[in-house]
C-alpha cells in the first residue's frame, strides 16, 4: 500500500470572516508531484500554509507522513520555497554557502547555530542544483535563476521527503522556469522526493506535474493532467476555448 505524505480532509479557512478555503479534502501519496492551480485569490498558498501548520484552519485535518499536524515534529523531513523569498538587496551581507546553511536550522533547537559539520550538507545541496561554484557569491549579486537554485539548495539542504514550493519561478525569464521546472521534475524522479508546487500556469505544470489540483476555495478538480484536459467541469470551468489552449500547449511540450 503507498504512504500516504499529506492528507487533508474537510479543511476551511477564513479571514476575518471571508472564506479563503472550503471543506478541501484530498491526499498526496509518496513520490508524486501535485501541481496547485486556481486563479489569484482561490487559496493556494492558504492551503500550503495550512499544510505547513503556518496558518491554523478553522475547521479540518492535516496529516503529514500519518501524524496529525499538531503533533508532527519532524520538520527535517519537509522543505519550503515561500512565495516571493527571491527579492533580496543586492548588497544582502550573506554569501550563497550561508543562506543554504540557514535551511539547516529548522528542526535545530536553541542556541540555533550553523556547525563546522554542516558543511557536507551545505556542499552537497550546491552540488545537487548544480551550484557548488558560486559559493562564495553574495546572493543579492545573483540572477534570479541562479538566486531560486540558491533557494532550492536551502529548501534541499536537510534532504526532505516533502518539498512545498509556493510560486517559485514568477520572477524567472521563459527559458529558466523550464530549467527549474525541469530540476524539480529530477529531483522527483531520481530522489523520489513528494513535490507540492503552487503555480498559476496549469500548461506548464501540467507538462511536469503526475497530478493537478486546481483550487477555488474548493476544490474543483484533483487528478492527471490527461484527465483535467478531458473533464467537461473543467471545460465549463474555463471556456472550452481556455482549455483548449492549455493542454493543446501541454500536447505539443516538453518530455513528462
Ligand atoms: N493574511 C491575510 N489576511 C486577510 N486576508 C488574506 C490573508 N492572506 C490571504 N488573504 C485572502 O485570502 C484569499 C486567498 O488568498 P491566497 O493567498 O491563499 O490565494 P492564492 O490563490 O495563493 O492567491 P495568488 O494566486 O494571488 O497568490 C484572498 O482573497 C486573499 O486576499
């Protein structure tokens, strides 16, 4: 039987009284690749945040790895790439090797500090984005391509099972979202490492992703990328022009 990462049932959500989320239910299984998509405003990154324990439903589960939320504790065991992290000062005093090392800290208790040890694993996150030469760069000199594998490396420093990405190729030019696209899609294959990806282009994902959930509020589809082309809901959903667009860009892409 798979295992099963995350699930989540009946989870609502509001801010001061506006619903963000309604009774979302569903699971992610070891070893998939769930692409969220819904339009601005539908509760994606409400969602992740619920499932990280950074908001708190209102009503609602959440398990990871089979423990309840509440009394999760293994947070080495997931990674988080937040929403809108890649802006920094081009002056930011932290070299690429330090940010990454900052990823060691989650799961760390007080006096939270980075050790000599924590080299190898520094070194082994550059070298598995493919980065171990800009070490010693500031990040804030960077470009946003080179800073988001920076921001993966941190989010892959502890080798996490789960890694939760919120929008991380927004600031990227056509060409290295497709790269960055590619390396998560690697280090699923290869590391069989569970992927959570926020993102608002449902052509693209789809391309990459084992599965869609496309969110507004609720959730109004969960399932292959073959099958959200198919699904006359998500025909009425868009326009079945929109649709169209979407998967006849998936059908001509890149390699699944
Ligand atoms: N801290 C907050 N306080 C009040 N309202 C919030 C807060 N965070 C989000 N919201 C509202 O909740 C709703 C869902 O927001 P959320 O950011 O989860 O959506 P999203 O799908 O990730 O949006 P986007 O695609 O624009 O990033 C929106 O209407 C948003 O304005």
């Amino acid at each position: 039987m798979s295992v099963g990462v995350v699930t989540v049932q009946g989870l609502s959500h509001a801010y001061q009284g506006v619903d963000a989320l309604l009774d979302v239910s569903f699971a992610v299984e070891k070893g998939s690749y769930v692409g969220i998509v819904g339009p601005n405003g539908s509760g994606k990154s409400t969602l992740v945040r619920c499932i990280l324990g950074l908001a708190r439903p209102d009503r609602g589960r959440v398990d990871l790895f089979g423990t309840p939320l509440a009394s999760f504790d293994q947070w080495q065991r997931v990674g988080y790439l937040p929403q809108g992290l890649q802006h920094f000062n081009p002056h930011f005093p932290a070299t690429v090797a330090e940010v990454v090392g900052l990823g060691l800290l989650a799961n760390r208790s007080f006096p939270r500090r980075v050790h000599r040890e924590d080299a190898g694993a520094v070194g082994r996150a550059l070298e598995l984005m493919g980065i171990g030469g800009i070490r010693n760069r500031l990040i804030g000199e960077l470009s946003g391509g080179l800073r988001q594998r920076v921001l993966l490396a941190r989010a892959m420093v502890n080798g996490p099972e789960l890694l939760v990405l919120d929008e991380p190729t927004t600031a990227l030019d056509p060409e290295t979202r497709e790269i960055f696209y590619r390396t998560i899609q690697e280090l699923n294959r290869e590391r069989k490492t569970t992927i959570i990806l926020v993102t608002h282009d449902s052509g693209t994902i789809g391309r990459y992703a084992s599965s869609l959930l496309y969110l507004d509020k609720r959730l109004v589809f969960y399932g292959g990328f073959d099958d959200f082309c198919g699904s006359p809901e998500m025909g009425d959903f868009f326009g079945s022009h929109s649709q169209h667009l979407i998967c006849h860009r998936h059908q001509d892409g890149a390699p699944r």
